[in-house]
C-alpha cells in the first residue's frame, strides 16, 4: 500500500511538473496573435497614455491646493498643468503648419477654475491625437517646416 501511494505521488509530481500551466498558453497566444503597432499608433498609444495620466491628475487634485506654490518662484499645480498641456500646441501647431502659441504658457487668469484647467488639459491631449490620426504612418516621416522662418 505504501509503494501505490509513492508511485501516486511520483506520478502526480512529475505531471504537474511537466505540464504548463493554461494561463501560461494563453498569454503567449494573446501576445502572438497582435501584430506589432504601426509608428503613428505606437505615438499615439503613447500620447494618449500621458493624457490620461495628466487629466487623472487634473481631476483627482484638491482645487484648493491648485494655486499652492511650494516657494514663490516655482509655477503652482494648476500652472504646471497648464503649461505641459500649453506645450502641447508647440507640437500640434507645427504639425499643421500654423505659428506657433504667442507666449509658452497659458495664463492662469484665462483658466481661473479647476474645471477650467482639466478641460484645456483635456482639449489639448485631444488636439494633439487628432494631428496623429490624421498624419498616420506616412506623417510620421514627413519634415516640418518652421512656421516662422518657414525652414525645416
């Protein structure tokens, strides 16, 4: 009976050993089966990310702590928010082929609510991933031309 009960154990160790587990085939057949992402998806997969992070932010942030400034010469939340999603229009811009934004950074006063902030941050990610969708694999390629001195 002792020996059965070895030579059961044995058996069922060596099984479980030599087997693969499920999960393990399925994700190698999930990661076969796509295909690697063209250059405008993998930016805009990218692009997008980073806008979902800066509105989570945007929007999980204390409005009353928006315009806190941890020493008088650095921009507060609410600034910095603005001027990554400001700096947005650098790239879109040029894209298009329009002058660039007058000033680096967006006013404060022209966003003066916590909504306000969120929604250019919004508006701006939405820009930007519209330019990639409509450029695509080819616009990714493709020189920009200086607005402003009109060179490459």
């Amino acid at each position: 009976m002792k020996n059965i009960c070895l030579k059961m154990a044995l058996i069922l160790a060596v099984s479980m050993w030599a087997l693969p587990a499920p999960s393990q085939d399925t994700a190698k057949k999930d990661t076969a089966a796509k295909p690697p992402l063209g250059p405008s998806e993998a930016v805009l997969e990218t692009w997008n990310d980073v806008g979902r992070k800066l509105l989570a932010m945007a929007e999980d942030f204390p409005e009353d702590k928006y315009d806190f400034k941890p020493t008088p010469a650095q921009r507060s939340f609410a600034e910095q928010l603005l001027h990554a999603a400001g700096a947005n229009y650098f790239f879109i811009n040029l894209a298009h082929g329009q002058k660039l934004p007058a000033e680096e950074d967006p006013k404060r006063e022209q966003y003066k609510t916590k909504a306000d902030v969120a929604a250019f941050v919004k508006k701006s990610f939405a820009d930007g991933a519209a330019v990639i969708k409509a450029k695509g694999d080819k616009g990714m390629d493709d020189l920009l031309t200086d607005p402003n001195t009109h060179r490459p």
